[in-house]
C-alpha cells in the first residue's frame, strides 16, 4: 500500500514538473517570437524609411540642362570694346540667354512668350556665361553650344516629378511651354547630367542653384572645434574621476550629474549656449565657433562615460606592475593606463561627434538658421550645418526643394555610417581582451 502511495506520488511529481517545464519552454519560445517580430517590425519600419528616402532623393543628384545656340555678342556684352572686366562682369548676359531661345523656340514671340520662354533656363544661366567669358575671353563675338541649367519647373517635368498636363497638381508650365519643351526634347536639346552644383554651392532660393557645399563647410568647421574642445576636456575629466579623484560625496554628486547630462534634451544645451556665449560673451551669432562650443557641451557626458569604461577595462595588473618597477601615480597613467586605453575613449569621441553632426535644435537656439549663400572661411564666418540646411530646405515651398531635401539626408546618413564605421573598426583594429 505505502509503495503504491509512493508510486502514485512520484507520478504526480513527475507530471507536475513536465507540465511546469512545458510551460516554461512554451513561455520561452513566445518570448523568442515576439522579440524576432519586434526585430522584423523594427526592420520594416527601417527600410520604409530609407526607402522613402532614397526614391524621393537620389534625383537629386541628377540636374537637366538645356541645349541653348549662345552667341556672345559684342554688342550687348562689351559695346564700347573696352574690354574692360569690370564691364564684361556686369553685362546682360541674361539678354544672350533670351535671344537664343527665342531664335531657337519663337522667332515671332511677343512680350508674354519670352517671359515664358526665360522660365525654363536657371536665372543661373547668365552667371555660367559670364564664368565661360571670363575664363575664355576669346569667345567674345563667337557662337558655341553651351548646355544651360535649367529651371526647376522644367527640372520637375522631365524628371517625372510632376505630371505634364496643364493645371495638375505641381505643374506650373502652360501648355506652350509644354509644347516648347517637347520640341526641345524632339531635337536632342535636354539632357540630365550629373548635378555638380549640389555638391559646390551655397543654399539659393532658387532650387536649381542650390547646393550642400556650404553646409559641409559649416559642418566641418563646428566639428572641428567640437572636437578641440570635448575630446581634451574629457579625457581629462575621465582620467581624474577614476584614477585620481578621491571617494566622497562631492565626486558622487559629479559623477551623478555627468550621468544625468548624457540624457539632458540637446534643446537645453541651446539654451545655455544662447545665454552664456551670446548673451554673456556676445560672440557671434550663427558662427561655427558657437555651435562648436554648445555641441562640445554635448559630446562632453559621452566622452566622459567612454573614458572611464575604458580606464576600467584596464586590467589592475597593468597598474600595480608599473608601480612595482618605480613609476608614479602620474607616470602610471600616462605611459600605461592611457595609451592602453585610448581605443575605447576614441571610439566614444567619434561615437559622440555622430551625434554631434545631426544636431538640430540647439543650433537653431543660437542663430544657425539664417539664410547662408556664401561659403564660410572660417569658424567665425556665418555659416549652416547639414542638419539646418535639410530643416531650412523642408519648409520651402518648391516642390524642387523635396528631393534637394531628401538628397541631404542621404548625405548626411553618409556621414554619420562612415563615422560609425571608423569607430567600429578603430574598436576591432586597438581593442584588447584581457
């Protein structure tokens, strides 16, 4: 009777514990499940995105230029036939772009029709002609064909941007125009070449001309001081809290607040930057210099934190041979500690530059919004960054202005998969197991 009991209680045991293990297994295998659907959602979610992205803004990289029979008149470019450069760069050049378009397109066309007819070519075509003459001047009083950017409603028609129908959403061509442009496609006079002039100018109003070049300059430049600031400040800072600072409340309550400022919004450290280096120290405002500094102030809680994990991965033999051969607290560090530990807090410098570089709202707080055409010279000119540029490009009205957008967020991804990159590798080519 007892070992039937037994028996009977064994059986129930074993019964218990399977049925616990298959819920535990089956437990697991929808925790695997659902973590793999959030991988795939989040991953869908990822290539809509750049997706998205790169349908609307690898056109952007293409510009259409027009096929125009220029000839350089004397007459209208240097009538007096001074030569005179200061003459031959103020010249109607304009008047040469319309003259040949209405020889080409309508001969007999009255006021309207070459008002229409101008609307195809980039108000930008007259300086392209005047850059032609002033490079060559042997051209004056010669015809050539020259290949003339054109407008950016004409841009949009042949790109297939908007639809060709008269009065549809986006198309702003008549249907003379429309004509006008058929024929000029008939006759092999539009071609889509490579848009140099997105990666060499300035912003424009005119989408056209508009380029990144001064963007990227402005980029580089805020950087460029971002990085002179933080990396040293950091460093230091790493070095001192874990090798050096003594244990007590007041390094507590720093480490603390370094760990809180890493998750601060970045809008704060705009504001800080706006009442301290331009109210306080009245620097200049939309300057590289400024935006170099507020940015400085936010990769400084990245570095730190890298810094001191990357002294802590320093194995304490390291420390205590070095002091055993005679070397002092001070050379312990520097000729040990730190070259050993400089993977790891380069890694975290360029990891916080990535985010330095697609900054936007505390570059707005301290003026870096401002309407830019010329190219910085330096950190205390007025200048954009990539990031400003796509906000100042996604409020304009041009649908043109759409893919130039798009096109600098596909620039600006770019940037910021390289620099990952190199910290990848710098942390798989340095990087030591103990």
């Amino acid at each position: 009777m007892t070992d039937m009991a037994r028996t009977n209680t064994a059986a129930r045991t074993a019964q218990s514990v399977s049925a616990r293990l298959g819920r535990r297994y089956a437990a697991e295998r929808t925790f695997r499940l659902l973590g793999l659907g959030a991988l795939l959602i989040s991953l869908g979610f990822l290539v809509i995105l750049l997706s998205s992205i790169f349908a609307k803004g690898w056109t952007g990289f293409i510009q259409t230029q027009v096929a125009l029979e220029i000839t350089f008149d004397t007459q209208v470019i240097d009538p007096e036939g001074s030569r005179d450069p200061a003459a031959l760069d103020t010249a109607d050049y304009a008047a040469l772009v319309r003259s040949a378009l209405s020889l080409r397109l309508a001969p007999e066309a009255d006021r309207g029709a070459r008002r229409e007819l101008t609307a195809l070519i980039s108000t930008g075509a007259a300086n392209q002609l005047r850059h032609m003459l002033a490079a060559e001047p042997d051209l004056m009083g010669t015809t050539h064909t020259v290949w003339l950017t054109a407008s950016d409603k004409l841009d949009m028609v042949i790109k297939g941007q908007v639809p060709r129908q008269v009065g549809a959403e986006g198309n702003t061509l008549s249907d003379r125009q429309l004509g006008w442009v058929s024929a000029l496609e008939t006759g092999g006079n539009i071609r889509k070449a490579f848009n140099t002039t997105f990666f060499t100018a300035g912003d424009s109003r005119e989408p056209e001309q508009a380029g990144i070049w001064g963007a990227v300059v402005g980029s580089f430049f805020s950087l460029a001081v971002t990085l002179l600031v933080s990396f040293p400040l950091g460093v230091a800072t790493a070095v001192y809290l874990e090798e050096f600072a003594p244990t007590n409340r007041w390094t507590n309550l720093i480490e603390v607040n370094i760990n809180n400022l890493a998750a601060v919004p970045s809008v704060v450290f705009g504001l800080l930057g706006l009442a301290v280096f331009l109210n306080l120290f009245h620097m200049p405002r939309s300057a590289p210099l400024v935006g170099g500094l507020v940015l400085a102030l936010i990769c400084l809680p990245t570095i730190i934190i890298a810094g001191r994990a990357a002294l802590k991965a320093v194995p304490p033999s390291i420390r205590q041979a070095a002091a055993g051969l005679g070397a002092s607290r001070l050379q312990v560090v520097v000729h040990h500690v730190l070259p050993l530990s400089m993977p790891g807090m380069l890694t975290g410098t360029i990891l916080g530059m990535a985010r330095a570089l697609g900054e936007t709202a505390p570059l707005l707080m301290i003026g870096m919004v401002a309407f830019i055409v010329d190219i910085p010279k330096g950190p205390l000119d007025p200048a954009a960054v990539l990031p400003v540029q796509v906000y100042l490009w996604a409020g304009s009205s041009e649908r043109a202005f759409v893919e130039k957008t798009s096109a600098a967020i596909i620039v600006l991804l770019l940037f910021l998969v390289a620099m990952n990159m190199v910290a990848i590798m710098l942390r798989k080519k340095f990087e030591r197991r103990w």
